[in-house]
C-alpha cells in the first residue's frame, strides 16, 4: 500500500515538473502605467468572451451585463475592431469598496474587455485594483484588494487558456 501510494506521488511529481516549460512559457500579463493590465488570448475572439462568462459563473460572481462596442459603432457608422465588455462582479466584496469611497462605484462592478487587434490577435483587458484602490485612496481594504486582482487574474487566465 505504501508503495503505491510513494510510486503515485512520484508519478504526480514527474507531472507537475513536465508542466514546468509549459507553464514558464505561458505568456504573462502586461501592466501600462495607467493601471490597465492586459493578458494575450490563446483563443479565438468568440471563445475568449465564452470562457470568461463561464468562468465567472463557474465561480458564482454575477454577470451584469455584456456589451457589443464593436455593434454599438457599426450603429454609429463608426468602424472598430472587435470589442465586447463584460461587466461582473460579487456585491459582498465589490461594495466594500464604495463603503471606503463611493466614487470607487465608478470603477465597479468588474469590467473586462475583450478586443481584436488589427494583427487578428485576441486580448483582454482589466483595470488594475492596485491603481484602482489608490485612485480612490482605499488604503483600509488590502486583503479584499488583493482577493479582487486574485480573481480577476483568474478570470482572464481560465478565458485567454493561459
């Protein structure tokens, strides 16, 4: 039984360490200066927006809205790239926030968007919570900041296939 249980641990060992290239190589999130932080998508446009809503509610955050930006200038006869917001988030930890600045209500819900470049590349792109909590200087809520970058990190991964 021992042996057994020594000879799975050591084939789940060499698994994790065969993954090592393959999660070096994941590309990695890039952060502007204006607090935007933006992850690469392994997968088409379409995919992209699926996963990210399935994620979400696989994680029981609600989905508030989405919104076709690239619909809304077609309308306007303004021609965009492919664009789409989905707007999300989770009210017991989302209002904390406005609790410590009501303005914070101006960046939540959770927003990310998802865009096509003119390369064909698949992005998506969310604010960063650390910029967000000093824009509004929420200096009282470090754990729930740092839940929220968590999350959202999570969210963007499961949706770029990253």
């Amino acid at each position: 039984m021992l042996n057994r249980s020594f000879a799975a641990a050591l084939i789940f060992a060499g698994s994790l360490i065969s993954l090592q290239p393959a999660l070096a190589a994941a590309p990695q999130p890039v952060v502007a200066a204006d607090g935007v932080i933006r992850l690469k998508s392994a997968n088409s446009f379409d995919d992209t927006v699926a996963r990210l809503k399935a994620d979400v509610a696989a994680k029981g955050i609600r989905l508030f809205d989405q919104i076709d930006q690239s619909g809304l200038g077609a309308q306007a006869d303004l021609k965009i790239g492919r664009s789409t917001l989905v707007i999300f988030g989770n009210p017991p930890l989302g209002v904390q926030f406005l609790q410590s600045n009501p303005y914070a209500g101006l960046d939540w819900p959770v927003r990310m968007l998802v865009t096509q470049d003119a390369d064909g590349a698949v992005w998506v792109a969310w604010s960063d919570f650390d910029f967000i909590a000093k824009r509004y200087r929420i200096n009282d809520k470090p754990a729930q900041i740092k839940m929220a970058d968590e999350v959202a990190a999570s969210i963007a991964a499961a949706a770029t296939g990253n």
